[in-house]
C-alpha cells in the first residue's frame, strides 16, 4: 500500500440507522462522506456474511453471501417493494446495540415482502445464479435450515440432504423452488446494494479493506456442499478443531471449533477452493485482510471433545503453496497479513517470502523499547493499529500500570485524555504505510466490539447518529495532514 495512508475501522453492523442495524443505504454513504472528508483512503470493516454462533461474523453461514440483515429497507422501498408503513413496522433498536433476534426476524418478514413485489429481478434469478457458481447450494442450503428451525446440516433427518446427495438436492429444489428462489433473490439485491455501495466509495477515493476468515463454520453451506475440502467423518463429524493456544487474550486459549481443511486434498487440486472463495471476495472489497495469517504457516490442531484449547498441539499448514497461488492468480487484489498472535520463525519466514505487509499494534506496544510493535520499530509498508475489533478501544484500554507509565513516557504525556490523542498521532507518523484506528479512538467512546473468548454479547455496538460529524472530520484530516509534515517517529 502507499506510503502513510489511513483509515478507520467500522463493522457494517455498526452503522447508525432506524432500523436496528446498519445497513449499504444512506447511513454507509454518509460515513464515506466522512471518511473522504476526514482524508481517509481505507474503510476497514469485518466479514459481511450471514452471521452465525454467537452472532458471529467469524462463524458465518457461507463464505460468499452477503448478510441479508444489512440490505437497505428504505432502498427496496424506493423501488416500491415495501411501504412506509411497513418501513415503520420495523424494530428501531435503542441505536446503541444491536438486537439480533429482533432484527433478523423483522428482515425475514420484510424481504419476503419485498421478494413477492420484485418481479423484475425474480425474472432473471437463474442468470445471476449462473455467475455465481456457490449460489444454488447457498439457496438449497439455508432453504433447508429455514424450513427446519435453524438445525444444522450434519442433523438434518434426510440422510440424502444431509449427505448432499444430488437426487436429493433436486428434489428439494422442485418441491422449493420459491424458497430457494427468494435465497438467490436476498443476495441478488446484496450484491446489487453492495456494488453500488462500493462504486460510491471509490468514487470519492475511498477503497474498502475486507476481512478473510481463516476457517469456515461447521455449519454452514461451504462445508456442507464440499465436505471433501475438510477434515471430516463420514457423518460430517470432525475428529479435530480450530483454535489457538493461550495468549494475550485467553490464559486458557481460544477453542473456536470450525472444521480444519484437508490441505492434502487442497494442494492436489490446485487450491481451487481458495481461488474460488477469493474471487468472491475480491468481488466485493478492494483489499483483503487474511485472518490469522499465520495459520498458514502452522495451526493449533485440537481433539473434537476437547474441554480447553489447551490440549492441542502445532501441525504444519500450506505456507507459500497456498499464498503463492492466491497472490499470483489475483494479482491486482491486495492483501494485508494478519500475523498476530504467538509468532514463531515459520510465521516470519512466511511473511517475508510472502512480501505481504504484516500488521502491527500500538495497544501491544508499550512493554518496553525493544517491542516490535512501537512507532519506531515498525517495518515500512507494514499496517499498524491502535487495536483491532479484538481490543478495547483506546477510551477504555487498561494495560498494566507498568505498559501504561512506559506509554506516558515514550509519547511525552501525562494523562489519558492526552495519551490517546498521542497514540492516534504517533500511528500516523510512524513508518506505517497504512495506519488505521477504530471509530471509537477518534471519538473516545469506551465501546468495545467483541472480547475474544466470550460467545455472548458481542458484535453489537454502534455508532450513535451524528458522531461522525463534518468537524470531527476536519480534526482527523488536520491530523492526518500534520502528520504528512512530521518525520516519521522514532521514539
């Protein structure tokens, strides 16, 4: 990425609207406004599917749909699919947190309001389709799991289902057909308000930074569908997780349990389902962030049935193999590694032969003047950020009182108040080229987006309406411009 460009970390989800959730309409436009006029290149947001366990952006229900909570009412109203009175039907949520079983029912009602008006796009649902070649098993898929309550695949009663049979498939889809049809409607209509979505941002020069999960869910379509990219059971059961083992954040690990793949059946293909599913994302975002990059490298393998993260233990990942396809087959797709957690020599060795930019961050940093993750230390060409949605934003940051009195001493302040202000600014005039904060550091709101570890209460802050402010932006642009002027930090 070019030298010192900056951006602000906001989830969709967070976005202000009346109704319960953010959404691609007018409320994103105008933080792209804001983002253009606080001299932002990078939106960064999280992963955009179905959210799954726990509400999870992390746990979705494909790897390529678009989360049919985040369509624009008031768009599909314009084109006189709904009323204002249904618009006003809808829960309007107490704009701090999102509500998801309300919001997700209201979407339920309201899109199949929409879908049974729409004859226009319902009339060329089977060319759409055709370009997406994930879509039919999507729209079998969540078909399925509507028509029975939510139950995962691996426990649907129809053992021809469940196995992804074909006869099966295809007689569901005759017996279905409107179901299936109003699936591949919903991610119609996303990928039409995305697109336009994003048009818009780049117009104002504003390019959007994506996030790739490492794994999939269990649960979810992708699995399902191609159960032989995964380390599984014949009944679709697998004999070992994904997690990681203890560190900053969990004393006891982190037990995630998404199925590992079968990186041997992987390689012999050619990485075809890698190539497939970033396509996908290079579809929708400008830069793709690689969720716990160094997975690659090495991965935490833990037993099925295991109580704790604790008991697993390293196995040796694709490394370049895989990286070297995706960077050679997309090219012109920008990646960001994100190498976090416990880094060791196969990790780095990664990262270098990769020549991806890896990520820093300044909440790590303030151990002492060795730490890799101070301004100075920073390696050029790399992303640095106060914190990622896994931290606490700055407002409400509690390192240790010997990180904290380091960090008053490194950055020359004697306050929290001031400290913040200082870290936003030593980020942008570090040797980054990329510095990106939270939406709350800017603000000095204490809302957090998730704490790792925990299943509940997460992925629910927004941002409040009218924070992202004209001068609030004007104060982050005369930030970023004076940081343009400083050298660049060194301690």
């Amino acid at each position: 990425m070019p030298q010192r460009t900056a951006g602000i970390l906001l989830p969709v989800f967070s976005l202000p609207s009346p109704y319960g959730v953010g959404s691609l309409g007018e409320s994103a436009r105008e933080f792209v406004r804001f983002l253009h006029r606080a001299g932002q290149t990078w939106w960064q947001i999280l992963p955009v599917g179905p959210a799954g366990s726990g509400d999870s952006p992390y746990q979705s229900a494909s790897a390529h749909a678009g989360n049919p909570a985040f369509i624009d009412l008031e768009l599909l109203a314009a084109e006189g699919l709904l009323t204002a009175e249904e618009l006003s039907s809808a829960a309007p949520g107490d704009g701090k947190a999102v509500d998801y079983p309300a919001v997700n029912a209201d979407r339920r009602r309201l899109l199949r309001l929409a879908f049974s008006r729409d004859g226009d796009r319902r009339e060329r649902l089977a060319e759409f389709a055709a370009g997406q070649p994930w879509l039919k098993d999507y729209a079998v898929y969540q078909s399925v799991k509507d028509a029975l309550g939510g139950l995962p695949w691996y426990e649907w009663p129809d053992e021809g289902l469940r196995r992804h049979e074909g006869a099966a498939i295809a007689r569901w889809r005759e017996m279905h057909r409107e179901d299936c049809d109003y699936q591949i409607w919903v991610q119609r209509v996303f990928s039409e308000q995305w697109s336009a979505l994003k048009s818009f941002a780049n117009g104002l020069g504003v390019k959007i930074l994506g996030d790739l999960p490492i794994y999939v869910s269990l649960d979810s379509a992708d699995v399902w569908a191609e159960r032989e990219q995964f380390l599984l059971d014949e009944e679709g059961c697998p004999a070992a997780v994904a997690g990681v083992p203890p560190d900053y954040f969990s004393a006891e690990g982190q037990l995630w349990g998404n199925p590992l793949y079968d990186w041997a059946r992987m390689r012999a293909d050619g990485f075809g389902w890698w190539i497939r599913r970033v396509e996908r994302a290079g579809e929708l975002f400008d830069a793709i962030r690689i969720d716990h990059f160094r997975a690659l490298a090495s991965y935490w393998v833990v037993p099925a049935g295991a109580v704790s993260a604790k008991e697993g233990q390293w196995e040796t990942g694709p490394g370049m193999a895989l990286v070297g396809v995706l960077t050679s087959w997309f090219p012109n797709l920008r990646f960001v590694a994100e190498d976090l957690g416990l880094l060791t020599p196969d990790v780095e060795s990664l990262l270098a032969e990769s020549g991806l930019p890896g990520m820093r961050v300044l909440e790590f940093a303030f151990s002492g003047p060795d730490n890799r993750y101070l301004p100075h230390n920073c390696v050029p060409g790399c992303v640095l950020y106060t914190g990622t949605h896994d931290n606490a934003p700055l407002a409400a940051w509690e390192p240790a009182k010997e990180e904290l009195d380091y960090a008053c001493r490194y950055l020359g302040v004697g306050n929290r108040e001031g400290l913040r202000r200082r870290i936003l600014l030593a980020g942008q005039t570090s040797v980054a080229g990329t510095f990106v904060a939270q939406m709350q550091d800017y603000l000095g709101d204490p809302g957090r987006v998730n704490i790792p570890g925990t299943g509940t209460g997460n992925w629910r802050w927004r941002l409040a309406p009218g924070a992202a402010s004209d001068d609030l932006a004007d104060e982050i642009r005369q930030m970023t411009e004076d940081a343009g002027r400083f050298p660049s930090h060194s301690g």
